[in-house]
C-alpha cells in the first residue's frame, strides 16, 4: 500500500511539474517584454533562483540533519546534470543559439565559481590540510564572488534595458508576474513530491548517501531546470534555455551550497571522488568550448553532452 501511495504521488509530482514549468516560461518571457530587459536576464535571475528553489530547500534540511554529503552531492550533482543532460537534451530538440556576450561573460563567470568551488573544497591536496572540508569562511567567499555576479546582473540591466526592440508581451505585468509565481509553484511542489518519493524508495533499497545525492536527489531537484529548459527549447526561448543554466549552476554553488554552509558551519563530505569534482568543472569548459565554435549548441555537440552524461553516470556506480 505505502509503495502505491509513492507512486501516485510521483506521478501528481510530474504533472504539476509539466504543467507548472509550461506557465513558468510563458509568464517569464512576458516579464521580459514587460520590463524591456533582455531574457537572457530573466533567465539568469528570475528562472534560475525559481528552478533552484528545491535544492536550496534540500540543502537546508540535509545540513540541518547532518547530511554534509547529501549538500555537496546536490550541488555537483545538479550542476553536471544541468549541463550534461539538461542542456544536452535542449539542443537535441533544438540548436541553441548562445550570444557573443554571453560566451564572454556569464560562461566564464560560471566556469570560475566551479573552479572556485573545486579550489575551496580540496584542502588535502592544495594546501596539505588533513581533510577535504567547506568552512564557514569558504562559504562566505563564495557569497563574494556572488555579490559581483549580482552587481554585473545589475548592470547588465542599466545597460540593456529599452536599448532594442522587444516582442509585445503576452500579458500585462501584474498577470505575468502573477504566472510566473502559480507556475513556479507547481515546480517547486511537483519537485518536493517526485524527490521525497523517490528518496523513499532509495532508502527502502540501501542505496548509500553518496549515490543518493548525486543521482536521485540531483536529478529530482533538477527536474525543474530539466522540464522548464525543454518546454523553453520547444517555445524557441533559447535565451531562457541558456540563463537558466548558467544562472542555476551559479545559484547552486553560490546559495544553495554558500548560504546554508555560511549560516551553519562547516561541512565535512568524505564520500566524493577526485571524479566528481573533475567532471563538475570539464562540463563548464565544455560549454564554453562547444559555444565558442560557432555561437551556439547543435545537435551534435548537444548527442556529445548527452554520452558524456551516460558514461560519467555508468562510472559512479562501478567506481
């Protein structure tokens, strides 16, 4: 009976997931013509803090519970999966064409707080420190770096705001912000309930911490970046597909990991492989490689990101 119950709510969870990501996007883009800002914005802003809502909230309740791995794996987890698969599967849908600024500017700022992270965390092999830790100083230098993310937002909106012509919005603001907030419910909701089910299950089974967090929990917090960028890919908002990315992978390192370690403590995981850390930032570059070529991601390179994402997966769980 418990197990039924599981299901039916992970199946409540996908649809209010689809659903709430459908009025998510469109109420997004109608902010964006509203406000006569670029939607790339929009989506470094508005999409990525909404689509990390989940893991945010996961890594609160896991620190709280002492569960350092779980906050750890979450991030990187997620991260990978944004760019591996998530971004992978867009541009299988659709080539994501990615503009000259972008490639300069929020693609390397994302690649450097993943090196950041790798940085902080590796205080065995850097600075021969007697184990790998996130203190409350390193989450602190992370909320740093993300108050210059947030002054380069601010100013990219000073600088692009009223400069071109945007298309008509759907709808007027109050009812644009009003979609925005009743789809990111529904994904945020959907999310807890697909997460919490499968967790469920996980534990049932004996899976360890590690696994769960990279895989399950990941992937389930995730699901809100992953069904808001294929509904963008298919509406054409590729300037959404992309800010989501970019600005939830730096929103996850920045805040979900950055807040909860500045306000708690200091984590200690001991489960994580030099594996992890490495495929964390090589998706980065990756990105960056695959966008510079020629100014956006094809079908190809996004069938690349997609192998990379199986075998990398298919490793976690021999190694």
């Amino acid at each position: 009976m418990e197990t039924v119950l599981q299901v039916i709510l992970l199946i409540v969870g996908f649809v209010l997931l689809i659903k709430g990501a459908d009025f998510f996007v469109d109420g997004a883009s109608s902010t964006a013509s509203n406000f006569r800002v670029p939607k790339i914005l929009i989506g470094l802003t508005i999409v990525a803090f909404g689509t990390s809502a989940p893991e945010l909230a996961v890594s609160f309740s896991s620190l709280a519970e002492g569960s350092t791995d779980m906050v750890l794996g979450n991030v990187i987890g997620s991260n990978i999966i944004n760019i591996l698969l998530i971004l992978g599967l867009a541009a299988v849908i659709k080539p994501i064409r990615i503009r000259k600024e972008t490639i300069r500017k929020e693609i390397p700022i994302a690649i450097l707080i993943s090196s950041l992270l790798v940085v902080l965390f590796l205080d065995v092999q850097l600075s021969a420190g007697s184990i790998n830790q996130i203190t409350r100083s390193d989450g602190i230098a992370i909320l740093l770096f993300f108050a210059v993310f947030l002054y380069y937002l601010i100013s990219m909106a000073c600088r692009e705001r009223g400069k071109k012509e945007v298309e008509k919005p759907k709808w007027k603001i109050l009812p644009s912000l009003g979609i925005t907030i009743i789809g990111l419910a529904g994904i945020v909701l959907g999310s807890n309930l697909v997460v919490d089910s499968a967790v469920n299950i996980a534990h049932t089974v004996g899976i360890s911490e590690r696994l769960i967090s990279l895989t399950i929990i990941a992937l389930g917090t995730s699901l809100p970046e992953l069904v808001t960028t294929v509904v963008s890919a298919r509406k054409g908002e590729t300037d959404l597909v992309i800010g989501n990315i970019l600005g939830s992978n730096i929103f996850n390192i920045c805040i979900v990991l950055g807040v909860p370690v500045a306000i708690l403590g200091t984590i200690t995981p001991e489960s994580f492989k030099m594996l992890d850390l490495v495929m964390l930032v090589t998706s980065a570059i990756l990105l960056y490689i695959f966008s510079a070529t020629e100014h956006k991601i094809t079908k190809r390179e996004g069938i690349m990101l997609l192998t990379l994402f199986v075998l990398y997966y298919t490793s976690i769980f021999i190694i």
